[in-house]
C-alpha cells in the first residue's frame, strides 16, 4: 500500500502534531522554504586496473569498499506545499 502526503497536508500534521504533544500553536506559513535532507549510500570502491569493471575485489568476487572515502552523499533539496512523500507498506491491519 501506498500512503501519499502532500507537503500541505505534511505542513498541517506538524502543526498539529506540535500542538497535541507540547501545547505549542505552530503557524505554518507555505511561503516559507523546506528542506529535506537526504543522505544517499553511494559506496565508493577500491580500484583494480586488472578487474574488467575496474574494482578490487574479495574473495567471494565483491567490489570491496574503499574504507578511506566517505559513502554516504549528503543531499539539501527544497520541499513545497505541492510535492509528495510517500510512504509504502506491505500490510494494513484496521482494529475496528
């Protein structure tokens, strides 16, 4: 199952959110700028001029990572009223 969440709808479940758990009333103001922060595996490997695809590989024939260079991408990207998150699940239980 898919859920999608509007960054609206997602503005308005914070604002809510904040108020139900510590009593604070968030305006939540669309012109204001979001940012989601990403932080993409992106492993970095050891070379090997011999290999045909050009790593350096372990003894069960794996690309081994380099341990010297970071593997993670850190990515900043703007997040509006009008984009979507989405959520997936593999199973729904309703307790009605």
């Amino acid at each position: 199952m898919e859920i999608k969440i509007m960054g609206y709808e997602l503005f308005e479940a914070i604002s809510l959110y904040t108020k139900a758990k510590y009593g604070a009333e968030l305006v939540v103001d669309l012109e204001c700028h979001c940012m989601v922060e990403i932080n993409e595996w992106k492993p970095k490997y050891l070379k090997d001029a011999n290999d045909k695809y050009g790593y350096l590989r372990d003894e069960k024939g794996h690309a081994m990572e380099d341990p010297k260079k970071k593997q993670f991408v850190d990515h900043r990207l703007p997040f509006g009223e009008m984009d979507e998150i989405s959520f997936y699940t593999a199973e729904v239980t309703n307790d009605e």
